[in-house]
C-alpha cells in the first residue's frame, strides 16, 4: 500500500489496483471527484507491476512497460484528469 497526500493506492498480487481516499483532482482513477472512503478497483487497469502516489496524482507502471499517470496536472505531474496510458521505451 502507498499513500499521497490525503488518498492510497494498492496493488494486489493479480496486477489490480485499488484506491481510496480523496478524489478532488481525480487521483482515483475514475471520472468524477467525488471522495471514497473503502478500496474500490480501479477499472481499465490491469497486469500492473509497480504503482506510485505523489500529492494529488497516482501512477501505475504495467508488465509491458507502459505508463499509466491519473490525477492533478497543473505542474506537469503527469496526469490529464483521466486515466492515460503511454508506452516508454525499455
């Protein structure tokens, strides 16, 4: 389990990713801001190896090597207030 600044993320040992917590810039993972209290599954996330939280963005990295970044952008987090996938080289 990692922590952000007020949400958490998870990842369990099928590759799913789980958050909870405040959801004010869409760091959740999902498509609205509404805050969640308990663990719900981020969907269109799947076979996920590493994840990462900043203050108010998330990150996961999946088996194929491709990025995934959700959340508050206005510094270049890396975020576009949806989930967003990006392929990097290896």
């Amino acid at each position: 389990m990692l922590a952000g600044e007020n949400h958490n993320l998870a990842l369990d040992e099928n590759g799913n990713v789980w958050a909870w917590g405040e959801n004010s810039n869409f760091q959740l993972g999902n498509t609205n801001t509404k805050d969640v209290p308990s663990p719900i599954k981020i969907d269109g996330l799947s076979n996920i190896r590493k994840i990462a939280c900043g203050s108010n963005t998330s990150f996961a990295i999946g088996a194929l090597g491709e990025v995934y970044s959700f959340g508050l952008n206005s510094n270049g987090e890396g975020g576009i207030r949806k989930l967003y996938k990006q392929y990097i080289n290896k």
